[in-house]
C-alpha cells in the first residue's frame, strides 16, 4: 500500500459512477487517506456505507436551479472542501474517480497547487439521441465540452480502456498516461440480494440486456433481431432491464419483458441467475464494468466486436464476441451460446478481482508523485 496522501473525489453522483468510485476506494484506503464525495440525497451514501466513514466528507449538491447552474461553472462549496483539505492534510495527490466535470474550469488552480490525476471515461462521446435542441445544447455546454477541457487540463490521465489510453497518448504526447483494469461493479449488496425482481416472477431462462438504455448501446439490434427471428430461440423471452428511453419503438409482444427503470443492487442476482444469456450489442464503448456482474455469476456472453470488448473478452471461456451489425452472424452467436455449457467465471478471476487495483494503482501514486 502507498504511502502516499491521496485525496480521492466523486464529485459526479449517477448511479453507474457510485459503484465503480466505491470499488476503487474499497481497494486503496489507508489510514492517510481522504474522500470528498458529491451526493444529491441521503440515498446516496448508501453506495459508500461499508468505507471508513471518518475518512469521508460528504457535499451536498444544490437544490435551486440556479445554484445548479452555477455549479456547473464553479461549485465553490465543493472546491473550499477540496482546497481545504489539501492545505490542512498536506495531500501529496487528488485522484478524481467520476468524470469531474463540474471541476473543469477550477481544475488549473487546484492543480498549481497539488498533482492531479484524472479518471477519463469517455476520450470520445459517445453516440446519443436527444428529446430536442434544448437538450442537445444543454449536453454540449454542460457535458460534452467540460469533459473535453478537464482532460486537456490534467496532466497526469488514467483510463479503464486500453484503447483509449491509446487514444489519450496520441492526443497528449506530452501527458502520462496510465492503465489499468475496469474496478468489478458487483457489490457486497449485489452479492447478498435477495429480493425477487416482480415482473419476472416465475420467469426465467431469459436473453437479457441489463443497464442504461442509450442509443450507443445497440439495444434496437438486439430488440429487432429478436422479433425478426423469435421463434428459433425455444419459447425464450427478451428481458431488458434498466431506464432509459424506447428509442427502438418497442412493441407490445408480451415475450419482450421492458423493465423501463432503476434495478435495485438487491435485485441484480435475481435478474442475473435466472438468465440463460447475457447480451451486450454496444455500438460503441470507451470503458465499462458491465461484465463483471455477467462473469461474477458466471454466465454466457454476446457482446459486440467494439474496440473495448474486444480487448477484454476476445477468447475468453463463455463468452462469444460478434459484429452485431450483421444481423445473420449475430443471431447464430446468440443460438451457440444458448446450447452452450461454457462459463465465463474465469474472466472475472482474472480481471476483475480487487487485487488488480490493489497492485497496480499504488504504483501510479508513487510514480507520479516521485
């Protein structure tokens, strides 16, 4: 373990970055160690109940909508917290775990005064449909372009994703760039749930999607190679499970089972163990944890041939990697993997055990502040 004074932030509170920044800290505290956590509800912390608490300083998010704006350009709450802690503690390093956008027009300042290393999820956007103008605009000043700036600003980067870490280095030549494995998303809650998920009770041997549906997750392939060829795959239903929108114009067939919002960790195992394959059609993806939860419970895979999968899941036990574009290929994958036996346990032996981050990241820590 470092010996190093690491501030650690999550300054983001979205439902995907809670698990990921709470496996992460999980592997790296120390009695040194301190945490600056964004969160816009008491339901929040949950995620990061079983840290330390007394290393955590939690900040609320606003509530008004203009003091929503406002922090978008300067949360001068959350930046006296950082700045504070960093003079009082004597921090050799912040590492920011959730995108920090809000951060990115105070991110120069912090730096002059303490290295930084900053989490890149996404080098590229990825592809999304929005409602309207407003929202697309509202994406662009808010998102998409803060993303940008904060990555350009930090000099020291760390990305999930082989391939973007590729992509930062050609982008940034004169940065370090860093490496290492995607954190398991599966949780102590995920492992011990135990609640049955209602609308598939008495279901199960399903083809299941689970996650955000977004366009860039290639949900409408898998919806439509689905009604297109429903018949060759044994009476077996499609479960799609997580919020988002039916951009795919989902129809009314009751084998198409639209769990249209937030699945509890507590109801995950349930969702996962009745399953009998687990699809993941990306169009694209910078870096995600989505097999980990599939590996954990050791079940058969079909995801897309993006970069991404590709680096992780080629030739892996259990798992097929396809062009999901092509509708022929895809299907006869999906029909492999259903009479298959195989299982994809060993991948999550192999990269998404806590020992990877526990090895890896203290030696980025000494390496950066040497």
């Amino acid at each position: 373990m470092t010996n190093k004074r690491i501030l650690y932030i999550v300054s983001e509170d979205a439902p995907g970055m809670r698990p990921y920044a709470a496996t992460i800290l999980k592997s790296q505290l120390n009695d040194m160690s301190h945490i600056v956590i964004v969160v816009r509800s008491e339901k929040s912390k949950a995620s990061y109940s079983s840290l330390p608490q007394q290393n955590i300083t939690y900040v609320s998010y606003p509530q008004g909508k203009i003091a929503k704006l406002l922090w978008h350009f300067y949360p001068k709450k959350l930046v006296d917290t950082i700045k504070n802690i960093v003079t009082r503690c004597d921090i050799d390093l912040i590492y920011t775990l959730a995108g920090e956008i809000s951060l990115a027009y105070v991110i120069g300042q912090i730096q002059r005064k303490v290295k930084v290393l900053h989490t890149v999820h996404d080098a590229n956007e990825h592809d999304m449909k929005h409602s309207s103008i407003t929202s697309y605009l509202k994406h662009k000043i808010l998102v998409a372009y803060p993303n940008k700036l904060i990555c350009s600003k930090v000099q020291n980067l760390i990305s999930n994703s082989k391939t973007q870490v590729a992509t930062l280095e050609s982008r940034f030549p004169q940065k370090k760039v860093y490496y290492v494995p995607f954190p398991t998303l599966v949780s102590e809650s995920i492992k011990k749930g135990d609640k049955i998920v209602p609308e598939l009770d008495g279901i199960d041997q399903y083809i299941l999607f689970f996650g955000n549906v977004n366009l860039y997750k290639g949900v409408h392939l898998l919806h439509s190679l689905y009604v297109n060829h429903k018949g060759e795959f044994n009476g077996r239903k499609l479960v799609i499970a997580g919020l988002g929108d039916n951009y795919y114009n989902g129809n009314s067939d009751s084998d198409i089972i639209r769990l249209n919002r937030f699945i509890d960790d507590s109801e995950v195992k349930d969702l996962f163990e009745k399953a009998s394959l687990v699809v993941y059609p990306y169009i694209s993806a910078t870096q995600s944890g989505v097999l980990s939860i599939a590996s954990y419970f050791a079940k058969k895979m079909v995801v897309s041939d993006v970069p991404f999968f590709v680096s992780i899941a080629e030739g892996q036990k259990g798992i097929r990697v396809v062009d999901v574009q092509d509708e022929l290929k895809f299907l006869n994958k999906i029909k492999e993997m259903l009479t298959s036996t195989e299982s994809s346990k060993e991948l999550y032996e192999e990269v998404y055990e806590l020992s990877q981050l526990s090895r890896m990241l203290p030696k980025i820590y000494d390496e950066i502040c040497n």
